[in-house]
C-alpha cells in the first residue's frame, strides 16, 4: 500500500508489518563453529542469497555451523564493518534481520563493497622533512 | 562504491533514457512523481536524462510493484526483508515488494517514526535502485544511498560523494552539476535493529 505518511497506515497492517521474515535468525544469537542448530540451514540460504556463500554451492544445506557459514558470517561482519568474530553475535544477526534490497553484496565470491575506494597520495617535498600522505 | 562484474553500464548511443511503469499497477501520479524526484538527483551528476514514458514494454527502465516470484527467479518475501531490486545495465528491470508499507510524501511524512510502522520511504528505496540500474553495486558507505540497508526512520535521498564519484566514473560528470554533494559523515551511526531502534531496509 501508499500512505502519505506513517500515521495513515491502518492499524491493523502495522501489526502485521512488525513481523519480519527474518526474525527467526535472532535465535541463533550465540552460535558459533562447530554447533548444530535446528533451522540453522535458512541462515545459510540467506547468506547464499546474498552472494556471501558461492552460488556454486549446491544448496543442500545442514543445520552444521561450518567452514561455509564461518566464512560467510565474516565476509558479512568486514562488509558491514562489524567486529570480524565469524560468530553470530546480537549486532552482527541484528544487521542480518535488517530489511535490504534483494541485490547481492558479493559476486562470485568476491565481495565488491569496497572495491571503488580511491587511493590518494600526495607528496610534498620542500626543504624541511619529506611528508607524505595517503588517503584512503 | 562498487559497480558490478565488468562494469556493464548504458552506452554512449543510450543516453537519453525512457522508464514507465507497470500498467497493471495503475499507480497514482502522486506515486510516479516519487520515482521522478529520484530520477532526477541522478541526472544532476550524470549527463544522462530520463524521461517518462508511457509505453512500458519498450521503455528502457520498467519499474513494477509485485508480490512473490514474479518471474525473474528473485521472488519476494513479504513485508520487510526483501524490499526490492533491480538489474545492471542495460536490462533496466527495477522490482519492488509490493506488500510493503511504502510512504510516498517527499519529506518523509509526518515525523512519526517509520520504524513504529514497519513504513519504508519509497523515494530512498527509489534512489537506491536507480543506482543499480546505471550500474552501481552496494557501498561499504554506512551514509551512501548505495549501502544495502537504510534506517527507516530517515529520509534518505541525498547523493553521498562517494555515490557520485561511482556513477560519475561510470558516466562522467553532468556539465551543469556544481559538484555539491553530501560528504559521508565520520561518525557513523549503527543501527541495532527493531525494538525502538532504527530499522534499515
């Protein structure tokens, strides 16, 4: 629907609209590499939706905390300047629940977030000490 | 910024852009006059125009509200999660979630909080997918409009630098644009979520 503003939204559909297909991935706040947790194979498909888990990956995921998620949890904390614990951690799954555009963050295996960042480098060398400075 | 695998952008015979909208959703002017604004913060920086059309199968950019699989295998979830998506250039295929709750006033409604509505502001989602339709990927910049999320409770319209340096090495730079962006802040904000906090999409 097309409201003009948030208060001409019905109540009803506000209700409904708290409820976010991804909140079920809060429950797996905590885990980490090496548990097995029912439903944990979603979190996967998600993060393969995203490009954060090759889609040459066949799919048929386990519910195993494994390399592929560790990996992909990661990828996930640098792209979003998270601390990089590979752990499911309260921000990192709060980030994940987040609403988003369906476009992937990472292609082939190779997260392009960054990749525009220029590289400045400036040099000024006059009489006194040689300063250099690099902005990134 | 980012762009996508090769740098696929609209070529130098395809600068003057057509978009129309899907017929079937018989949007309200008021509802296209969202998506005109956001086309025009993109042309302030590139010398591309856009222009509406009404012939929507061979317009250039065909934006469509849908629900569910719509048949380009990218199905939508509902409301929030998936909000919408577009595609690199020159497909100029721009989706979005039509089950979501979308705020259509220019300056972002009424101050109440959107993240109390689950309300998503339709021109920042607007903004953000035109990117990707001239070929940009997401931005690691928290306050970019090419960052994969955006706090609901914000109005975010405004071209960063860091948008405009991306979509300006795609396109060069539109003669007329007097280089006046909004510079990324240094202090980022994070955003934790729901539960009186700032909700992103």
């Amino acid at each position: 629907g097309f409201y003009p503003n948030s208060s001409a939204i019905p109540p009803d559909l506000r209700r409904n609209a708290t409820g976010n297909v991804w909140n079920s991935f809060l429950n797996f706040t905590g885990c980490h590499a090496g548990m097995k947790v029912d439903g944990l194979y979603k979190l996967k498909q998600y993060f393969k939706h995203f490009g954060y888990i090759p889609e040459t990956h066949a799919g048929n995921f386990t519910d195993d905390f494994d390399d592929i998620l560790k990996n992909a949890v990661e990828m996930y904390q640098r792209n979003f300047q998270l601390n990089v614990t590979g752990e499911l951690d309260d921000l990192t799954l709060n980030h994940v629940v987040i609403p988003r555009c369906g476009v992937a963050d990472v292609v082939n295996g190779t997260s392009t977030m960054h990749s525009g960042r220029r590289t400045y480098e400036v040099s000024f060398a006059g009489r006194g000490p040689r300063f250099h400075a690099v902005k990134r | 910024y980012s762009f996508f695998p090769g740098q696929p952008r609209w070529p130098e015979s395809r600068r003057d852009l057509t978009y129309a909208f899907e017929p079937r959703n018989a949007l309200t002017d008021e509802v296209k006059s969202v998506f005109e604004r956001a086309f025009v913060r993109w042309g302030e920086v590139i010398p591309l125009t856009f222009t509406r059309s009404e012939t929507f199968s061979t317009s250039d950019i065909r934006i469509g509200f849908y629900s569910g699989e719509h048949g380009d295998g990218e199905p939508f979830d509902g409301v929030m999660g998936t909000l919408a998506h577009a595609f690199s250039p020159p497909n100029g295929n721009f989706h979005l979630d039509e089950e979501e709750n979308w705020i259509v006033s220019g300056d972002g409604g009424d101050g109440r909080s959107l993240s109390e509505t689950s309300a998503i502001h339709l021109e920042s989602v607007a903004v953000h997918e035109i990117g990707h339709v001239l070929g940009l990927g997401h931005s690691s910049v928290q306050d970019s409009i090419m960052y994969p999320t955006i706090t609901t409770g914000r109005r975010k319209v405004d071209l960063t630098s860091d948008d405009v340096e991306g979509v300006q090495y795609l396109y060069g730079a539109n003669p007329n644009f007097n280089g006046s962006t909004t510079p990324p802040t240094s202090t980022q904000q994070r955003d934790t979520g729901d539960s009186g906090a700032a909700c992103r999409l």
